[in-house]
C-alpha cells in the first residue's frame, strides 16, 4: 500500500509539473488556428514550428485540443461509484459538537462516523485511502461551537476549508412536528451563484459529496453563495 501511494503520488506530481508546457503548447496552435481561420500570416516566432503544429493540430479530436490539468483528474471517476465520507472531529469533542457531526451524518449520504480519539490526521487519511473512502470531513469547534469544516478528497485533494456561522442543528429547533423526520433519499443539489471560476471550484467540491438521486426523490440540498456567503437549507418537496 505505501509503495502504491507513493507511486501514485510521483504520478500526479508529474502530470502536473507538465500542465506548463501543454498550456504553452496549446497557445502556439491556437495561434496556428487563428491565423489559418482569419486568413493571416503565421506569427514570425512559430513559423520554425508551423509544421509540427499543423500535424499535431490535424491530429486533435475534441477531447483532446484542450489540455487538461490536474483539476480535471480530482473528480474523473466520481461518477463510477458513489462517494464514501468518514466524519471525525477535532480532539475531545464537546457534546454539542458530536450532536452537529450526527446531523452531518443525515445530511450526507453513505457518511459515517468516526471518534477521534487520539489518531492524528496522517493516520486518518492513510486508514481512508486503504478503505477506499472518497472525502474525509473534519469539523472543529470554538467553546462548545462548531466553527469549522475540513473537506478532504482522496486520494490527492482538493481539500478546501469552510467557516461556519450560525449553525442551527434539527435538535435545536423546539417544533418537532414541523421540521418532521430526516429522509434519507439521495438529494437533488441546488447549487445557486456559483458563477465565478473560484465558485465552480467549490461547488465541484461539494457537489461530490453528494451522490446521485433517482429522478423521483423530493428531497433536496440548497447551498446559496452571496458576497462568499454560503447559505445551507435541505427539506423536502411537496407536488
């Protein structure tokens, strides 16, 4: 297993130290392309390459004339199984914090939960990869409050950090009959103002989380971005 990570890890270091030199490569022929489409003469500084452009442009399907990069091997086999989270927390949770880590455990399908104890986070996240877990979450917790959330794809990231505000768990609400029971359906995901290219970073990140729901299901996940606010709201359906 450790000769296999490391293996793997040279891997990814490498295809990703070559991201600069396909970026490069990429806008030599799409100034090829240009310059062919408008009808213009070959920049001065390709015309020693105009020929191996040119061949390797007519080789070009549309899968591969844009590079990719190692943001787009993170989540290339999401769709083949559906995602499995471990939950832990920071050391000596409080009571409250275990209570939040429970409803993240609803919130999440195919999560379950870990205590602590007294691992460190290496040995989390060697134990995960081993046993085939796709994202590790780590919450945190100031005073009693939870404050913090540590989202960790495997094997080799991304991993992003959220602060949270104004948690407010099922547990804490005093109508039980209104909120009703949690469905354990896999949500449908609205994902809304997620626009910007830092916004689809992390609504990929959050978005495989989640795995996929039947056509029929009324459950539903709402994360909301405003001013880098992310709001948070699940519930049901009702036709």
């Amino acid at each position: 297993m450790l000769r296999r990570n490391i293996r793997l890890r040279r891997e990814y270091l490498y295809r990703k130290s070559l991201e600069g030199k396909e970026r490069l490569l990429y806008e030599k022929k799409r100034k090829i392309r240009e310059a062919l489409q408008e009808g213009k003469p070959i920049p001065t500084e390709l015309r020693n390459e105009e020929a191996a452009l040119r061949r390797a442009i007519d080789l070009e399907d549309e899968n591969t004339a844009v590079p990719r990069t190692h943001i787009d091997d993170e989540y290339a086999y999401a769709a083949e199984k559906d995602p499995k989270i471990l939950l832990t927390t920071s050391r000596d949770p409080s009571a409250p914090l275990q209570q939040f880590v429970k409803e993240l455990s609803f919130v999440f399908p195919n999560a379950q939960r870990m205590n602590r104890g007294g691992q460190v986070i290496s040995e989390i996240i060697e134990s995960c990869r081993a046993h085939d877990y796709t994202d590790v979450v780590l919450v945190h917790e100031h005073r009693g409050v939870p404050d913090g959330l540590i989202v960790c794809h495997l094997p080799f990231g991304p991993t992003a950090y959220f602060g949270l505000l104004n948690v407010v768990t099922r547990h804490e609400i005093k109508d039980k009959k209104a909120i009703g029971t949690m469905p354990e359906a896999y949500p449908h995901l609205i994902l809304n103002n997620f626009s910007t290219k830092l916004g689809d970073r992390t609504a990929n990140i959050m978005k495989h989380l989640f795995p996929v729901p039947k056509l029929d299901t009324k459950r539903i996940v709402m994360f909301a971005n405003q001013s880098d606010y992310i709001s948070f709201r699940m519930g049901a359906l009702n036709l």
